[in-house]
C-alpha cells in the first residue's frame, strides 16, 4: 500500500495534469476535510504519538478533595 504522500508527489513530479489525476487530488482534499471536522468535533484524535511517557505512565500522582 503506497503513501497518499507519494501518489502526490508522482502527480506532481509527471507535471502532465489530465482528469484522473485532478480527480484523485480533490479525493484526498476531500479525506482530509473530513478527518479534520472529525478531529474538531472531537470523534478522533490527530495520528502520532499518543502514549504517556514514561514518567506519566509510572508516577503515581495522589490528589485529595480538600476545600481551600
């Protein structure tokens, strides 16, 4: 399975536009229009790195409900 980066970036380096190209260029606006209303109405989250560090992941954090 090929990157859409790459697929983009052989449209461009062809530097012959014809209708299949241009077709498949707006699909992929239209992928990443949609991911991003996804992302702003909070259904997902941005790809990358999303575990805890390690000092997240193993320090132990104790809170208590005290009134000021």
């Amino acid at each position: 399975m090929t990157k859409i980066s790459d697929e983009l970036s052989v449209i461009l380096k062809q530097k012959k536009v014809n209708q299949k190209n241009i077709s498949t260029v707006k699909k992929y606006l239209k992928a990443s229009k949609m991911y991003d209303s996804l992302i702003e109405s909070g259904l997902t989250s941005k790809r990358g790195n999303n575990l805890m560090s390690r000092n997240e992941a193993y320090t132990q954090k104790i809170k208590f409900n005290i009134r000021p």
